[in-house]
C-alpha cells in the first residue's frame, strides 16, 4: 500500500509569522504520527523561512516513522542531511528563492553533479530519492545517478484533474511503468489533495509513497488535523 508521508513545512511558517513557538512544530509532528501519519517530510530552505535547520536537527530525536528531508543539494544542505542520517532525502532542484518546487531535474544535464551527491548520501546509509517530471527518459536516467528512487512531480496532474483526469494521469502512468522497469521506486507529491489523490494512487503501479503537505494542513482548518491525516490515509490506501 502507498504511504503517507506529511510535509509540516507549513506549520513551521505559521510559527514564524508571530515568533515564538506557537505552533509547537515537534508536538505537531508527534501528533501527526499518533494519528496514523507513516512519515514526515520536511524542506529547509536556505532563507529558513519556514522549517528551520535547528528542527531538522530536533525533530531527528522524536520522529518515529520514516523521516523524509528534501531541498536542493547545496553544501548546508548535504552537511545537514549527513549529520541528521534520515530515511530518506528527496532531491530538489529549487533555486533559493523558489516560493514552492516548480520543475523535476534534468538527469542528463545533471547526471555528474547528482551522481556525486547520491554516493554521499548513500555511503551515509541513507536512502536517495530524485524529484523529477513525468518524463520516462529523465526516469532512464536516473538510473545513472544511482538513485534508488524518483518521485514524481505532480503538478500537471493536479491543475488537469477537473478537466479531463484520464489525459491528466496518463503521462504519469508511463512514467510510473518506466520506473518500474528500470528498478527505481516510485513516490510522488505536489498538488495532491482530497479530490486527486485516490485516483492518482489506484492508477500508478508501484506507488510506494506520497508527500503532501499544504492541502492537507488548509484541510485542517475545516475538519481538523487529526481527522484530516485520517481522512488522507482512507485516500492512500483507496478504504
């Protein structure tokens, strides 16, 4: 079955818009997980204006589940991942001032600089997923840097859901088969909500995890977060 890894990005920005430790960013964790969530994520960016290089380091001590870092691979960042030995990092090609992930990697143009990054993380014993586009020849490619898993960009798929979902999943569905040819695994995130996902998650095969984060905290403003993570996990799981 696809896990359910949540990105708490956006409850850190809240916390810093007033100071403070209001919301307790580890406690949201915590409780994320008490409530069925089977990961977190999180993106430090270099500004920090949201989730801070000092939770990646605390929240290390008190996430139980998988623990998912994502970012692009800057010095800071390669250093952080490797003192902090998470499940999982996610490798984004955000340039710093990128509001949101916009865009999946080039592996061919990217492939040296990738595959020197990756041997680090896995020589750390870490475990090495690309962010990339439905695009079966970056998928291809990906092999090359020694990845061991992608995770698909899903924006497309979420602007054209409403409109016509069958063109909508298609690229993602050869991408996903791509995938599973050549030996990679298979998680995916951006844009999926509570309308999306459950079609996304019956129709991609081998989907083995999926990151969300700011649909499902604007969620639970209207149903609550421990309702809301329940809710996403009846949706990942197709109940």
């Amino acid at each position: 079955m696809t896990r359910l890894s949540v990105n708490i990005n956006k409850i850190a920005t809240l916390r810093n818009a007033r100071g403070g430790n209001m919301p307790d960013v580890l406690k949201v964790a915590s409780d994320i997980e008490e409530f069925g969530s089977e990961g977190i994520t999180v993106h430090p960016r270099p500004d920090e204006r949201h989730i801070r290089y000092q939770d990646v380091l605390d929240l290390k001590k008190i996430v139980k589940n998988e623990f998912n870092i994502e970012g692009y691979p800057s010095t800071k960042f390669i250093q952080l991942v490797c003192e902090v030995k998470p499940h999982q990092v996610t490798l984004v090609p955000d340039p710093p001032n990128a509001i949101t992930s916009n865009a999946g990697w080039d592996t061919i143009t990217n492939r040296v600089f990738l595959s020197e990054v990756i041997k680090r993380f896995k020589d750390a014993g870490i475990r090495t997923s690309v962010f990339i586009d439905a695009d079966s020849i970056m998928i291809e490619n990906a092999v090359e840097t020694g990845a061991d898993r992608v995770e698909l960009y899903t924006e497309s798929y979420a602007e054209e859901y409403s409109v016509d979902k069958e063109k909508a999943i298609a690229p993602f569905i050869k991408a996903a088969t791509t995938a599973n040819a050549v030996g990679l695994g298979l998680n995916a995130g951006h844009d999926l909500n509570l309308e999306n996902l459950r079609y996304f998650v019956e129709n991609i095969p081998g989907l083995l995890e999926v990151s969300i984060g700011h649909a499902l905290i604007c969620d639970a403003l209207y149903y609550g977060l421990e309702n809301v993570v329940r809710m996403y996990l009846r949706e990942t799981k197709c109940l």
